[in-house]
C-alpha cells in the first residue's frame, strides 16, 4: 500500500488518513479518487453511477481539458515572449540614458578641467545659446546631437523571423515578479511572469495540468467554494508535488477576482462552471490583465441555444436565441456578446481567438484588451437576427450601428461611427413569404483568429497521444475552424509541414471593426425538405456553389452543414435547379406550404421547365409518324405533363405576375468532384458521443 508521498503513477493505490483511493492520470497529471467511485465511460453506467461518478472525475471533458492546455500554452508563448521583448527594450534604453548621462558629465568636467569656461562663464555667455546647469547636463538638443556616439541611437527589437521556442526556455519560476531576474554565466535573464486562475476548481485537475504541461507557468490558483473541493485539490497537489507551483484557495470565486479590481491580475483566467458563466463574466473582466486570455465554457444550452426560456437567455446573455438549426453558433455569438458588452464598460475590447460548440457546451478563447478605441466599434459589430425558421430557414442580419472607415489630418485612419439605416428585412420573409422571428442582439465579428488556429495545429503536431488522448478530434475540429474562418483559402495541408518557418512570429492583432458578413449554415437536407425535392448530396451542393464562384466551408457546429458566402437568393437558385435538373418533384406543391412561394417567384425554374416541355414536344414529333400535328402535338404536351414537367402541375394556380426575384444569371453545374474534400477522411471532423444521453450528468452538491 503506497502512501500520498509515493511518486504519482496510474492505477495505483494510495492509503491517506484513513481512505483508500485509486490513482487516475489524465495527460502529465494525476488525481486520486476514492475507491468504489466509477470514472468509466462504459455506456452500460447505471445513472447512480454516473451521479457518483462526476463528482471527482468526468471524463466527458477531457477534450476541453486538453483543448484548453493546448490553447492556453499557445496563446502563453506569444504572451511571454512579448513581455520579454517588451522588458528588453525598456532595458535598452534605461541602459542608454546611463550612458548619455555618464557621457555628458564627463564631457563638461573635461572641459572645465581643459581650462575652457567654466559653467558660470558658459551659462552667461550668449553667443553660445547654451545653459549648463551645476550637474552637467546640456539642455540643447544641438549639444546632444553633437556630443552622442552612432552608438547610441535608439534601437527598437524587431520580432524574430521565425517562430519563437519558449517552450524550451528555463521560464517557469515559482512566484517569480515582473522585475525576477537570474543571472546565468554573468548575463541576466528576464523571467516573465504568467498567472492562471483556475476560478472553479472542483478536483483541481486543470490547475495539475496547468503546472504540468505548460512549462512557462509561474503560479496558478485553483479556487473553489466548496471545503470538500479544496481538501481534495490541497491532496491531489501534495500528490502531484505541486505545492511550490498551485496556490489552493477556498472561497468564492466572484469575491476573489473582485479583489484583484486595484492590482496586479492574472494573465489566464479559467471559468468552468457548471450551468452558465454569465455571473462570473463580469469579475474575471476586472481581475484579467491587459491582453490576458479568458476562457469560458458554459453548458446551459438549454438556454443559448433554445428558444424553450426567452426570457432567461436574455437575463443571462442580452440577447433573444437563434432558432433552427444554426441555433448553436447563435449561441456563442450570445456569449461573446455578454462578454463584450460587460468588457467595455470598462474601456476593454475583446478578441476571439478560437469559439467553438462541443457536444452540449460551449468553449471560447477570447483575448481581452485595454483599448477604448475599439470599444467604439462594438455597436457596429453587433447585429439583429432576421430569420425565417418556421418557414424556408433563411435568414438576414442587421447591424445597430455603421463603423465607416476615414482618415484623419494626419492621414492615420480612425472610423466616423453613425446610425445603421432602417430595418434590413420585412415582417414577411422575402422568399417564401412566411413570418420571420427576431434574434439577438448578438456578436456580429469573427469566430477566430486564424494565426492562432494555425499556431495551435502546429504546436498539435509536436505532443503524444499518451498526453493528449483527443488528439485526434482536436485535429479534426482546429481544421474545420480554420477552414471556416478561411473559407479554404490558405491550404493547410501543404503548409503544416513547414509551419513553424511560415506562421507569424506573433498572434497578429484582428481587425477590430471586421464584421462577419456571412455568419451561419445551411443543411442541403434540410432545405431541400422546404420544397419537398430529393437532398442533393453534400458534395455535389458544394461543387455547384464552388463552380458558381462562391466560397465554401463546413462549420464545425454541425455534419453536413455548409457555410458560404452566398445570399439566400443564391441558394434557393441551385436548389431549384437541383430540382430541375436532378430530382423533379413528384406531386404538386399547396399554396399553404413555404416552398410553393418560392417556387412561384422563379422565373429561372419556370423557364427551365417550359424549356424541357418544349424539347420533349420536338423529340417525339421526330419519332413518330405524324398523322394529324394537332392530335400529335396534344399528345406530345400530354406526354410532358405526364413526366411532371408542366409548371402547372408543380404549381397550382401560379400568376404570371408573381415577383421573379431569382434569375439566371449563372448556369448551374452540379460538379461533385469540385465540392469534395480530399483529406475529409483523415480527419475526426465530428466526434460521436460514446455513450447514451452523453452529458454533464448531475450537479455536484456543495457542502462547506
């Protein structure tokens, strides 16, 4: 039987204070958990198991454990750097003034040595418009032009040309400050400090990572409310031999950030509750450094992600929730707009970094930044939702405000912010003609960074599955992140060999008054059903938009979605031609049903088919043998009609002059190899829950 001082190793037994436990490793880390506790994810689990179970360990999220160690070691390696850099050139230039100061005194003391004017005589002296004062200094600047060295010139640090290994560098030290320094073979070496807070704790399993496998980390506390809670963390940290590295602290995690409102904060704050975030979002704002990170995960989908409680998503997030099948991204877009709304209330901008859906919660990296200037764009970047998902499923957006782009007398840009003109969509939806629902307001920029999506693929190429046991589907949906926020247009395949010689030696800045000016999916199967046509297949609905001249991406919220930056006018186009060309309709469409609206307004789609009645008549003329053409001709328009290509038959009582608002303007060429992904198969692109009713089980009980 070995004791809590035993070297941490799984499976192994641990006999403390009288209870046995069962170690359990989870990527560099170890916890323990009590014997008769199940931690299987066997979908046979009884549900008082898996009450039991998510107590002490959950395995459900060890991707977004492991998505967040690989994040947060990313984002931390560009943060670190910066300060060292940032220290260094501070260092430069305090080390210069020295030297000009040192340089200047010895010039006068040499000249009055030298039996030239002594300082009196030279400050009374008008012909030489100089005043040297009882210290030596000279105050002109054409003596100290005269006087400098072409080494003294101030030198700023550019970024290195390749991307920087901090990684590998001795950078964690144990309550290390931003002025710790260790001196090395007679150089100083700068020592930055990164501080993680892990607010809601439970077992402490993501502060033990944290310490583990992110080399550079130079304190992280791992908080929790519950005196159970923090007993076992304070066992699981004496186990690990964390103590000098993870600060425990038991209390509340909304009152512990507040008291870092008028110091020095962290630099990683950590928000993984169990329901929404939205009450901590607030506190973790004021206790987060400057261009620190803040991760968010909520799980109340139920909530952003239903319109079930109008009125609670709105309470928590100030906003309405999108229905229908995009409901998910609605979802994050909600969150970040909570987010942002509460950052800049306090002259702070926020960044997405990397917003993604998983199973039934959602996870974002947004970094937060002290800039007023960009807090002005924020109206611009928020939107209305218009969308139509009790009839065709389409949707319009609009924003609150306009940030218009101008330039200034001194030719720097800045923006001129004004009023949004009206409303961009009818009560009436523009295509089918059925009533539309208003969402949001809600986050109207991009999803991600791309330069960090890509920075974490290239660090995901460097770990183990042993530590990273979704490795796998980490891959799959940082690639359909990136995709989508690209639309493609950078080839990963390609570049990932070469990555680190080609990424940005930083995470660049975004644009902070971009906008996502096509945000959302469609499902092909789900619109085909709106006029009630056979669903084109995934590849081929690609390949038509591809071939139309539109970009097209997967959304990682979603199998066979399609994001696109199409207009619904186009969408509606293709399909009819799907329709037309490849899956005609077999029984006429009812006026009370949304698809027959759309149908009717296509003069493209009625046009086709008159033109296939009309050849259809000239193919059996020239077959058979014509004995009266009024008899034959009759036949030959009964034979269309009867393979359902009469208009008239597909639309009861169509008007001619019904609004034809889709035009062909494009031929439409179903090319299914253009709309396929080649690498599709070699990536876990959507992760299949492993069990039944996969979820985050019951709510743990806090006692004191």
């Amino acid at each position: 039987m070995n004791t809590i001082e035993a070297p941490p190793k799984a499976g192994q037994t641990i006999s403390h204070g009288g209870k046995e436990y069962t170690t359990i490793k989870e990527g560099l880390a170890h916890i323990l958990v009590p014997h008769g506790i199940p931690t299987s994810t066997d979908p046979k689990m009884s549900k008082e198991d898996t009450a039991r179970q998510q107590v002490f360990y959950n395995p459900i999220q060890q991707f977004n454990r492991d998505l967040s160690v690989l994040a947060i070691k990313t984002f931390g390696q560009d943060f670190v750097e910066r300060k060292r850099q940032k220290h260094e050139q501070s260092t430069m230039k305090m080390k210069k003034r020295k030297k000009r100061e040192e340089k200047k005194k010895n010039i006068c003391q040499g000249a009055v040595g030298d039996g030239h004017l002594d300082v009196s005589e030279r400050a009374e002296s008008p012909s030489k418009k100089r005043r040297v004062e009882e210290t030596g200094e000279v105050n002109t600047m054409a003596d100290i032009a005269g006087n400098r060295d072409p080494e003294e010139v101030d030198i700023v640090l550019e970024a290195p040309a390749e991307n920087p290994s901090v990684g590998d560098a001795p950078l964690h030290t144990a309550g290390a400050s931003d002025q710790s320094k260790n001196t090395t073979n007679g150089t100083d070496s700068y020592k930055p400090p990164f501080k993680i807070l892990d607010a809601l704790s439970a077992t402490g399993l993501r502060a033990l990572r944290y310490a583990n496998e992110i080399p550079f980390a130079t304190s992280i506390t791992a908080n929790d409310l519950s005196s159970r809670a923090t007993d076992s963390i304070k066992l699981n940290v004496k186990h690990n031999k964390l103590e000098d590295r993870i600060t425990v602290n038991a209390g509340n995690a909304i009152a512990h950030m507040y008291s870092f409102v008028e110091k020095h904060g962290y630099d990683v704050i950590d928000l993984d509750p169990y329901g929404t975030a939205a009450p901590f979002i607030d506190a973790s704002i004021q206790a987060i450094n400057d261009e620190g990170l803040l991760c968010v995960t909520c799980t109340d989908s139920a909530i952003f992600a239903s319109h079930g409680y109008l009125e609670k998503t709105y309470s928590q997030y100030g906003g309405l929730p999108l229905k229908g099948e995009p409901c998910h991204e609605g979802g994050l877009r909600l969150i970040l707009h909570a987010i942002a709304s509460s950052a800049a209330r306090y002259g702070m901008a926020i960044e997405p970094l990397l917003s993604l859906s998983i199973d039934y919660y959602i996870r974002v990296f947004v970094r937060i930044r002290k800039s007023p200037n960009d807090v002005k764009l924020l109206a611009g970047k928020t939107m209305l939702v218009y969308h139509c998902q009790s009839g065709c499923g389409s949707w319009s957006t609009q924003f609150l405000a306009r940030n218009k782009p101008n330039t200034t007398k001194d030719g720097k840009p800045s923006y001129k912010h004004g009023f949004a003109q009206g409303p961009s969509a009818n009560q009436l939806c523009e295509h089918c003609g059925i009533k539309t629902h208003l969402s949001g307001p809600m986050y109207g920029g991009p999803l991600h960074n791309s330069a960090f999506v890509e920075r974490m693929l290239a660090g995901l190429q460097d770990v183990d599955r042993e530590t990273y046991a979704t490795k796998d589907r980490m891959e799959g949906m940082l690639r359909i992140a990136l995709e989508e926020i690209t639309f493609g247009v950078r080839d990963v395949k390609t570049q990932m060999p070469d990555a680190p010689r080609q990424l940005h030696p930083f995470i660049p800045k975004a644009d902070p008054a971009e906008i996502d000016h096509h945000p959302f999916f469609f499902i092909p199967s789900s619109v085909a059903k709106v006029i009630h046509c056979q669903a084109p297949p995934l590849a081929a609905m690609r390949g038509a938009l591809r071939s139309a001249g539109f970009r097209v991406a997967m959304s990682h919220c979603k199998p066979g979605s399609i994001r696109t930056d199409a207009s619904w006018t186009d969408i509606w186009h293709i399909m009819l031609e799907w329709a037309r060309q490849r899956a005609p309709l077999k029984k006429p469409l009812k006026k009370e049903i949304p698809g027959y609206n759309i149908i009717s307004k296509s003069s493209a789609y009625q046009m086709g088919l008159e033109k296939e009645k009309e050849e259809d008549f000239t193919r059996n003329a020239a077959v058979e043998v014509v004995e009266s053409s009024t008899s034959e001709s009759n036949k030959a328009i009964g034979n269309a009609e009867s393979n359902d290509s009469s208009v008239s038959r597909i639309i009861e009582g169509s008007s001619d002059a019904s609004p034809s608002y889709l035009s062909a303007k494009y031929k439409v060429v179903f090319n299914d190899e253009l709309g396929k992904d080649h690498d599709r198969g070699k990536y876990v692109r959507y992760q299949l829950a492993p069990r039944e009713n996969w979820g985050p089980m019951s709510r743990a009980k806090i006692t004191q």
